[in-house]
C-alpha cells in the first residue's frame, strides 16, 4: 500500500474479519508517514527477494493501487499461484482502458505536462506517479523495465471505483481474467450538509490535483466570468505532482487573485465541509471522449 489517506479505513474494516491474520506493508522511501495515523503497517524501502518469497505463502496479497512502479514490480515478481487482489483507484488503470483514454487533458494541461515531463526527465526524478510517459522514460534509461502483459495476467481479483471501469479494462487487455470483486473504501458521509446560498457564487474546481481535471483550462473558461464569482476553491491536497499544483496556483493567483482559495494540506472531515458548505457550483473538466 501507499501512505494515502484510504489507508486507516481499509485497516479498520479488514481487521474487522474474524478468523484473518492481516499484514499491512507500505512501500515508502522514508520512515516517516503523512496520511496514515493509525494502521498499524510496516514500512518496506526497497523490494527483496526474502520479502516476495514471504508474500507468496499468503492466502490473499491485496495491491492498493497500482500506481508506482515499483508495486507492479513486486506483482510480476510474485509467483503465479500466489492470489492477488488489485483494489485499483483510477488513475492507476486508465491506461489500459483503450485509445479513448489515452488522452484525458485539454490543450494548457496538456502543455503543463510536456513542461513537467522536461522539467522530471532534467532532474533525473523519475517516481511520477499516474503520469504516463513514466515507464517509458524508465525503460529509456534502462531500469526496471516491465510490460502490461508481465503483471496484469497475474491479477485474479479487481476492485475498480466502478464496475463499468472493470468491464472496459477486460474489453481492452486480452490478458486480463481478473474476476471483479465490488468493493470500495468506506467513507463517512455528511448528510446534514447543507448548501447555505445556491447563489452565493463560490465554486469548486475539481477534486483532488489529478491532472484529468484540467483545472488551468477550467480557470481560464472561468475567466470570462470573473466579475460575478465571488471565491473559487481548488483541492490539490490529493494526487499530482508538486510542477502540476505549482503551476495550477500560479495560474489561479494571476488570475483570480485573492478569490482563488487552494487547499494545499489535509484538512479534517469537519473542516472540509465547513470550507466547501458555501460552494454553490462544481466545476470538474474532465475531457469527454
């Protein structure tokens, strides 16, 4: 698993089985943990062959996303007896929903992204996350190298967010037999939320710092109505890269400048809902194919 905010709900609901030793690993290059406070996991740097062997004795290895690539190398390396469970969150299995999905960004986010693919390839930084060109810059630079077909034939059960997600994977990879599996991590909704002025003009951009939600090309389109909104609230607490959320707030300063309002750490449920109960509208450009 990752050091995500998922992570504490998932360790509460899985030691909830009786009967079921769980073991709980986070692949992370530093001791020190952001986002889970309370699972009581085991920090893992580097991938070692005593680590692999010792995940083939379990009846069940669950992959929470499949983002990094070092997780995909741990899965190829797993014995194909061994049973995997891949709870994917999106962004980690785009890529392999077809053609169609292949490019999910509008014309500035798309020049953010060449930007940034210049700005890593000059640093030499390679962990880029859901961002795509990252495996092709590994094999260039001849690192781990690992195709579609060495780990997704090893996935035997599937938890995407959706179940039409699962079926358009499958359509799309001739290897893929995964069985789907309806899971999702429990949240704790408030439903007394209420929203204060529907006119208030306050809006929302986006969810989270993923880049499908082209929140420069947004901000811009917003632009033409800058005059009546009042504050526009961007989430970029979740997802992305620190280039990607740098240029998003520069854009959104210059822009909007005092009315553009960024969420940057991680707030409390309570706290959350107490900046977004005046959001009148939410913008989420997403590029329909």
């Amino acid at each position: 698993m990752s050091d995500e905010k998922f992570i504490d709900s998932a360790f509460n609901i899985f030691n909830l089985i009786e009967n079921c030793k769980n073991t709980f690993y986070c692949l992370h290059l530093n001791t020190n943990l952001e986002f889970i406070k309370c699972a009581k996991v085991e920090i893992i740097k580097t991938i070692s062959h005593e680590l692999v062997a010792y995940l083939d004795t379990f009846d069940l290895v669950i992959f929470h996303s499949l983002i990094e690539l070092r997780k995909k190398e741990l899965l190829a390396r797993l014995k194909e007896t061994t049973q995997v469970l891949w709870i994917g969150w999106g962004a980690d299995y785009y890529h392999l929903m077809g053609s169609s999905f292949d490019n999910l960004y509008l014309n500035h986010t798309d020049d953010i992204l060449k930007l940034m693919k210049v700005h890593y390839r000059r640093r030499k930084i390679f962990e880029l996350g859901s961002f795509k060109f990252y495996q092709n810059q590994i094999d260039k630079f001849k690192r781990f190298k690992l195709n579609n077909t060495e780990w997704i034939s090893k996935i035997n059960f599937f938890a995407p967010v959706l179940k039409s997600e699962y079926e358009i994977v499958k359509k799309n990879n001739p290897n893929f037999n995964a069985q789907f599996l309806e899971w999702n991590y429990p949240i704790n909704l408030n439903t007394n939320l209420q929203i204060i002025n529907k006119k208030s003009q306050v809006l929302l951009v986006g969810n989270s710092a993923s880049y499908y939600n082209n929140h420069v090309d947004a901000l811009l389109y917003l632009s033409k109505f800058k005059t009546s909104i009042k504050k526009i609230i961007a989430p970029l607490n979740y997802g992305g890269e620190p280039f990607y959320i740098n240029k998003v707030v520069k854009n959104g300063i210059e822009i909007f400048d005092d009315k553009f309002f960024v969420l940057i750490e991680f707030y409390s449920k309570d706290k959350y809902y107490e900046i977004i109960e005046n959001v009148s509208h939410a913008i989420f450009l997403a590029k329909d194919n």
